[in-house]
C-alpha cells in the first residue's frame, strides 16, 4: 500500500492538537494547577453556616486571589461546617492567630467565596491550623426574618 | 362494519410487522457492530485506520472549529445582555465554558459531524457495495467487515472526541473575543470564574464521555446504512438521508439520557 | 461427457423472498474447459455465480466444488476454497480507492508473503497478459469500461486460480473491447487450463468460445450441449433465445388484460367518474 507522507502528517498533528486542546481546558478552564502541592499549605475554618459555598471557591485576602477551599466536611462534633482551605505558601508563617474568615458573595447573585483578613495578634497560624474568628455566609431567608421580628417588636 | 374492522385489525398487523422489522435491523446492526469493531488490527489495519482518521477527522476540523468559534461568540454577547441585567457579567466566562463543555461541543460536533463525515461514509460505502467491491473483495478471501468496515469505525470513535475538544476550546476563545476583547469584561474574572466552577472531572470529563457515546452512535449508524443499503443510486441518496436524519435524532436523545444522569442528579 | 467435473449442482433450489428463482437445477461443469451459463435477463444467472461462490445459500440441494460441498464448509475453509477461484464481476468491481497497479496486487498482499519486488513482478506479468502494462498508474474512474474489465481479469487471476467465473463479461462493451475480451478469455482458459464458467446472454460471442453450454429458463435448465447441437436444437424455447427471435414462449408482452378490455375498460371508468 502507497503511503502518504503529508496525510500522515496531518492525522499526527491532528492528534497532537486534540492533547493539546485537552490540556488547555485543563489548565486554563478547569484551572488544574501542575504545580507540585508542597507550594500551598492547609488551614482549616469551622462555619455556622456556608451557604452556597463550594469546594474549590476561591480565598481572597483583600480581593487577591490567595488560595482556594479543598474540602467541606460536617464537624460531627459540634455539627457546624469544617472548611479546610488551601492556601499559597508565600502566606505561610504571615498570618496572625485571629485571622478572620467570612463567606462573601461576589454581587447580588455570584459565587461565594472566603475573604480573609489580618489581625493583629503576633503569634502565627501554621499548616493545619484552624481560624477561630469565622463569619458564616447570609442567608436571605434568616436576615428576612431578623427583619421582620425586628419591626414587630418595635 | 365488517370492513372498518378488519382494516383496524389491518393496521394493527402493520404495526407489529414494523416493529419485528425494526427489532431485526437492529439485531443486524449490533452483530454488525460486534462483528466489525471487535479484532485486532493488523499492521496494513492501523494504515487503513490511519487514512480514514484523515478522512473523518482531518477535514471535518475546518467545519468543526469555525462552527465552534461562532457558537461561543454568540454564546458570549447572548450571555452578556442577560447576565449584565444582574450585575453579574463577570460570570460571563463560566456560563460560556459550562455550556460548551457540558452541551454544546459534544452535541454540536456530534451533528456536524454527522452532516460531514457519516454521510460521507454512508455514500462511500453504498458506492463500493452498488460496483460490487465489498463482494468482490469476499471472493478474494477477503473479509469486507475488518478491511473497510472497522478502519471507518475507529476513526469515528477515535475522531469525534478530539474534534468535540477543538470545538470546546475554539468556542471558549471565541467567548473570549467577544466577552473581554469587545464588551469589556474584565479578563481576570472571565478566567477566574471559569476556573472556579468548571471541574474538570465533572464538566471536562462527562463532556468527552457524551462525545464519544455520540461518536460509537453516529459512526454505526453512517456505517451500517453504507452497508445495509440497497445498491442503487436511489438506495444510496435514501440511506445518505437516514444516516443524518437517524444520527441526528439519536445524538440529541440521547444527550437528555446522558445529561439526566450526569447532572441530573439521576 | 467424459470430462472430469470440476462443479457439480445438484437440484439446487433458491428463492429470494417469495420469488422463486431456482426450480431444481442439476449442471456439472467439466475441468479445463469453457462452460457457458445463458439464459434471458432475470433468470438468476448471476445468482447461480454467488451460490457457486458460496455467498448465498441455497434453500435445498448442493454445489460440489471439487470435491468439497460448498455451503457446509467453515468459513475459514469456505475463504481457503475461494483463493482457488477468481470471480470477474459484471461491473469490474475494481477498488476505487487504488490504483490499477495494487488493485491487482492485492490478492497476493493479502493471501501471500511474498515480498514487493516478487509482487511488482507478478503484477506486472498479469498485467501484460491483459495488455494493460502502460495503465498501472491509472485509477478505476480513469479507465474505460472494457479497460475496467481486462483490469479486473488480471486481478482475478493474480492467485493462478483453478476456476474463473466471468459475470456478463461481454456486456456494454464496443465491438473491439468485446473481440479482446472474447481473446483473453479463450487464451487464458488455454494458457492456465483454467476451468471457465461464463455467464451471458450475448449468443454470438458465447458460441464462439463455449465447449458446452446450458440454457436457463424459468429457473430450470431447458437445454444443453455444445454449441452445435444447441444451434440445431428444434425447441421453440431454445430456438427463439438462441436466434434472437422477439417473440415466442418467451412473450413480448408483460402479462396484462387484452388491450381492448384495457382501453374500454378505463373509458368507461371515467364516464362513470
């Protein structure tokens, strides 16, 4: 049988492109990281109530992108929600014991995140620590009803 | 009376005719099917594979992108004038990538492809049945089935998967152009916020399983009205117009089945 | 006959759907020798090809190949049997997608090791034998229909078969493309003893290269013998195909109502409408 080498070619690069195409929506899509996991350390925040978070939602600290949340779990102990965040690691060793964490959502109808943000304390959270200063997500039903009480006690 | 009766029970017998004939094609197809794809090639089997992918992958590519590039730009500029009534343009990146990834590139690639290349096997195939090659070739000694079934069917299963990708990806880009080139989202957040929701296991990966559900479905089907057809021109033109009408039906059912169970919550 | 025979048919009977083509046929096809199969158009002659071939199967009775009983053997055996025959078809049947050079080639590609310089020899001696050297290079759709032909021939005797079976070799063909075609035919069957079965309907080119010939009608055989006797044979049925004769037990006329009750029939229909 006669081969072609240009048609050869073409079903090679052909190929080629699909990995390729694979690989962005990979890493530029779906923003799997190819960076080894030594470069990002973990803390961990107990929530009352996260709302609509989920895992992989962002954590920012002053807006920047910091790190992002790796799991969400139901403390069977005290029954409130245990976040473990992942974190960049040039924030290791930076942040202060009563560090704050607090549910956002970006605009009225946007994803939720975690905002992080310093205090002053000097001693240092390290990997595996938990935040203890945590502000749970809204929840529109609840402030509704806060509302409302509030008027009717008035 | 007699007679409306009888016609009744006439057409009661057409019906199950009909479907004892449905039920034989399909027993023929899937023996068909089983008797084609399963074997192992030999070293002339991946040169003839080699050359199908040319030809069903190759040169759907151009169709396949420039049809993805539009849909994602008009994705972007649709998605725009709704999401921006909710101040929630920067979303903008994950609606488009989330559409594309979980329906439109397998379902569209899947379509297009089924308009270029099945019917396009569909044909080739009645050609060489009507001239009497396929049962030449059996009096060669030479089983039709592994020598010019099977290459078709595993470029069709291998290529439409990576031509559902290039679309993905082309769309994505063109979502882009429109989004942050023309409108004005800010880039950052039509990345930041594809990344965030997208999963690539979830979004990525059940994409290319309905691509390639789509592919098996849409490449048996070219192939089996290839070979099933009767061997006329007419046969041929006919069996052309089942291909696209039968895999394009059989592509969006089942593409409820398959999005019922992955997002479903089935 | 005093020939050994190469095929035997032994009331055979074939129906596709309820259409009965074959009635109970018995033929034995000697060795060596050109057999001519003849008959009008629609008597299943091509049909009795692929039962010979083993690609259809008959609904009663069975075709000796020799000695082997064609449709009990398995499939590998079936293919093994059918490297020993070539099958020329009505349309060539060549592969589009190759050239006229592997087109012939790939028989031996498939069933032999040989390696490219003995496959290059060989083809090229086939194709010599059918004339069409210089056209190697050609694809199918280049060819003329006769050329298609002779090219197909070469391909079908790539493997030195035993046994050849030319479907309606001489149809459509000019009056020159049709003279070599009836060459090659009789020079292979003397050069390669080949067993030749030949199924036609055109008379004068079938006469002239048939050692012995069976006529078909109505799904059965109405007449044999060599050429001679069939020309002298005084059957009106055999008379009418082997003279060309419009009319006869073979009517000119599809079966229809008289053609005064038709005409009368729908004037009255359509004063009544």
């Amino acid at each position: 049988m006669k081969r072609s080498k240009t048609m050869e070619f073409g079903v090679g690069l052909f190929m080629l492109a699909g990995i390729v195409g694979l690989v962005f929506l990979g890493l530029r899509v779906s923003g799997l990281s190819l960076s080894a996991p030594s470069e990002t350390f973990r803390l961990e925040a107990n929530f009352a109530n996260i709302g609509g978070l989920k895992p992989r939602a962002r954590v920012t600290m002053a807006g920047v992108t910091v790190g992002r949340v790796e799991s969400i779990d139901l403390d069977t102990e005290w029954y409130d929600a245990k976040v473990t965040l992942r974190l960049d690691n040039d924030l290791e060793g930076q942040l202060s014991q009563d560090t704050t964490a607090a549910i956002l959502t970006a605009g009225l109808l946007g994803e939720q995140y975690i905002g992080l943000s310093v205090g002053g304390d000097p001693a240092i959270l390290e990997d595996g620590d938990t935040i203890r200063d945590t502000q749970s997500a809204l929840v529109l039903e609840e402030l509704i009803q806060q509302f409302v009480s509030n008027m009717a006690s008035n | 009376m007699q007679s409306r009766f009888q016609q009744g029970v006439d057409q009661i017998a057409r019906l199950g005719r009909k479907g004892c004939d449905v039920m034989e094609a399909l027993g023929r197809a899937g023996l068909f099917l089983a008797q084609s794809a399963v074997g192992v090639p030999s070293r002339e089997g991946w040169y003839l594979w080699l050359r199908q992918m040319h030809f069903v992958g190759v040169l759907s590519l151009a169709i396949v992108l420039v049809s993805g590039l539009f849909i994602g730009m008009v994705l972007a500029l649709q998605g725009y004038t709704i999401l921006v009534d909710f101040g929630a343009e920067q979303a903008l990146g994950q609606m488009v990538a989330l559409s594309l990834l979980r329906e439109l590139a397998p379902v569209v690639a899947a379509l297009l492809f089924a308009g270029r290349a099945g019917s396009a096997l569909t044909a080739e195939i009645g050609l060489m049945k009507a001239t009497e090659q396929l049962t030449s070739m059996e009096m060669i000694g030479v089983d039709p089935l592994r020598r010019v079934i099977a290459p078709r069917l595993w470029a069709g299963f291998v290529a439409l998967p990576i031509l559902t990708v290039g679309f993905g990806v082309v769309g994505i880009w063109g979502g882009y152009l429109v989004g942050v080139e023309w409108l004005g989202v800010f880039e950052g957040s039509y990345w930041s916020n594809m990344q965030a929701s997208v999963s690539f296991v979830s979004d990525v990966g059940n994409g290319i399983i309905k691509s390639l559900v789509f592919a098996v479905v849409v490449t048996w089907i070219a192939v089996f009205q290839g070979y099933d057809l009767v061997p006329t021109s007419e046969g041929i033109s006919r069996a052309t117009t089942r291909t696209v009408v039968y895999s394009s039906l059989a592509v969006l059912g089942l593409d409820f089945v398959l999005t019922a169970v992955m997002f479903g919550g089935l | 006959m005093t020939d050994v025979p190469f095929i035997e048919i032994e009331d055979v009977h074939f129906s596709r759907g309820s259409h009965e083509i074959f009635r109970g046929i018995n033929m034995v096809i000697p060795q060596g020798k050109v057999t001519a199969i003849m008959g009008p158009s629609g008597t299943g002659k091509t049909t009795l090809l692929k039962l010979i071939g083993g690609q259809l199967t008959p609904d009663r009775g069975r075709i000796i190949v020799d000695g082997q009983d064609v449709h009990r053997l398995s499939r590998k055996a079936l293919f093994t049997l059918r490297k020993r025959m070539g099958m020329l078809f009505q349309s060539g049947a060549l592969f589009s997608d190759l050239d006229v050079f592997e087109n012939v080639a790939f028989p031996l590609r498939v069933h032999t090791d040989l390696s490219d310089v003995m496959i290059r020899d060989l083809v090229l001696l086939k194709l010599e034998a059918v004339g069409l050297r210089g056209a190697r290079h050609l694809t199918p759709a280049e060819l003329s229909g006769g050329m298609a032909r002779r090219v197909a021939l070469a391909r079908a005797i790539a493997l030195d078969p035993e046994l050849i079976l030319y479907d309606e070799p001489f149809v459509g063909q000019d009056p020159i493309s049709m003279g070599v075609l009836v060459q090659l035919i009789k020079r292979l069957n003397q050069a390669l003893e080949l067993t030749s079965v030949v199924v036609s309907h055109d008379i004068k080119e079938t006469l002239s290269i048939a050692d012995y010939l069976y006529l078909l009608a109505d799904g059965q055989v109405v007449a044999e013998g060599t050429p001679h006797t069939l020309n002298a044979n005084q059957d009106p049925r055999v008379s009418q195909f082997v003279h060309g004769e419009p009319d006869g037990p073979v009517p000119f006329h599809y079966p229809a109502e008289t053609l005064y009750r038709d005409i009368l029939g729908q004037a009255t229909a359509t004063r009544a409408g």
